[in-house]
C-alpha cells in the first residue's frame, strides 16, 4: 500500500511544508532576495524587527535546506533573538550564475543578504558547512560579527588530511557521492556517518523520494562546494579571528573528526 502511495503523496514534500508552516508559526516569514550579478539568496527572517534584541544568523550545512537543518531548534532562539535563516547558495532557493564556489564568496553573499535586510551587526551560529561560511563572514567583516558558534566544522582542515586517512573517504568522488546521495544506498551511508544512532529500516521509497525531492537540485554546483573547501587548503593560511568563539564538537563526529575540533581550539 505505501509503495504505491508514494507515487502520488510525497512525504518529503509534505514535511517540507509542515517545517514552511512551522517557521511562519514562529514569527517569520520567507523571503528571496536579489543581490545583482545573477545570484539571489533566499532567507527567513523576522516578520517584526526587534530593535532590543541582537540578531542571530543560523547557518546550515549541506542537507536539503535551512528548515530542515534547524527546525527543531529553532524555538530555543526566537524569544532571545532576530532569527534570520538563510539558504546558501545553491541550497534551498538561493543561486547564482557566477562562477564562484567558495566559502568566501558565500559569505560575502551572505553579508549583503543581511545588509539588504538592515542587519549591520550580528551573531552567528554555523554547523557543519555552514561554519566554513560563518568563520569567513567573521575574518572578512570582522566589525559585523559580534560572536560567532561553530559546531563541527572542519574549518581548519588540510588538503593532505584525507590522503593521510583522517577521514571515513579517501577522496573527493567518495565525498560528493554520500554528501550528494543520488541513490538509497547512499543516502543510508550518509546517515550512518552523520548520526551516532541512526534510524535503521527506512525504506527504499522514502529515501528515493527524499533523494528527488531534496537532493536532485544543483548537483555539480554543489560538487564545486565540496571541491573548494578541500583545494589547496592549509591551516597556515587560515585567516585569524578575534571574536569570542564557541566550538561544539560531538565526539563521535564521522564527517569532520573530533581531532579538527582540537586543532581548531589551539
């Protein structure tokens, strides 16, 4: 009965929805926009603007889109703080026809998206991804960023790193093809890496609908991401920061191991 169900009622559409009504539940609302150049970035931000409150940017990693990353969280932050969620570029609804895939020029979209809404001064919180974006956001606007949180993420990583075998892949293609699963099989290997207990059972017509309705977008592009994180990369030319940092790691971390939280500390 399922299998023939999900033909014609998506889950994963549908829970998308549900996280959509949720945001504008709490106090938000969705908007997209252009930053010139071909790139428009799309972003939940507050329906009343606070002037009382410090504004909060949470930022997500790769995964479907912001919503799904910090839906459940979300309701910890809104009465402290102006939530502003944003997609990436090329997540969600956030593009560009520029070439550019780096967390620098991520964050140089991400500070006009922000000053487009009036936000001059903030707090960030950056997961996974996200953090690569927060902590450029943080060298290269440095009078922007009031503190910053980084939760495993592997910012201070080297390019030799995955030849010298600290991660579960060996290579950029492993990486893009469980970061950017386009099969069920690989969709399970990314959950198996990305949760200390994860949900075992699912079936195979979940995944794929998932899969086609979350991960069929951008493909290449985000491939590029991946490509220019890892390129040429060394801790010696990580820019230093000033402000006060946060850093959780969860111990068990499969994707950036618990030793680039340690690293990043000293």
């Amino acid at each position: 009965m399922l299998p023939r169900l999900s033909k014609f009622f998506s889950f994963t559409a549908s829970r998308d929805w549900f996280y959509r009504h949720s945001f504008s539940s709490a106090g938000l609302r969705s908007v997209a926009t252009n930053l010139g150049e071909g790139t428009t970035m799309h972003c939940w931000v507050p329906k009343i603007h606070y002037p009382c409150k410090p504004s909060l940017v949470l930022i997500h990693g790769f995964g479907a889109n912001a919503m799904w990353q910090y839906s459940e969280h979300l309701r910890h932050f809104i009465t402290h703080f102006n939530v502003y969620v944003p997609d990436l570029i090329f997540f969600g609804e956030s593009f560009t026809s520029r070439p550019e895939r780096t967390e620098k020029f991520q964050a140089q979209c991400l500070m006009k998206l922000m000053e487009a809404h009036g936000v001059h001064r903030m707090r960030l919180v950056g997961i996974s991804y996200g953090g690569f974006v927060g902590y450029s956001v943080a060298s290269q606007f440095p009078d922007a960023v009031d503190r910053l949180v980084l939760c495993c993420t592997g910012v201070c990583l080297e390019e030799n790193d995955m030849q010298n075998g600290l991660f579960r892949v060996s290579s950029l293609d492993e990486a893009s093809s469980i970061l950017l699963p386009q099969t069920p099989d690989k969709l399970r290997e990314l959950m198996k890496l990305s949760h200390v207990k994860p949900i075992r059972g699912v079936p195979s017509y979940f995944l794929a609908d998932f899969i086609q309705v979350m991960c069929s977008n951008y493909i290449e592009e985000k491939r590029g991401l991946i490509e220019a994180i890892l390129k040429g990369r060394q801790l010696s030319n990580l820019p230093k920061i000033t402000q006060p940092t946060l850093i959780v790691w969860g111990e068990q971390d499969q994707i950036f191991p618990l030793e680039l939280g340690y690293r990043l500390k000293g």
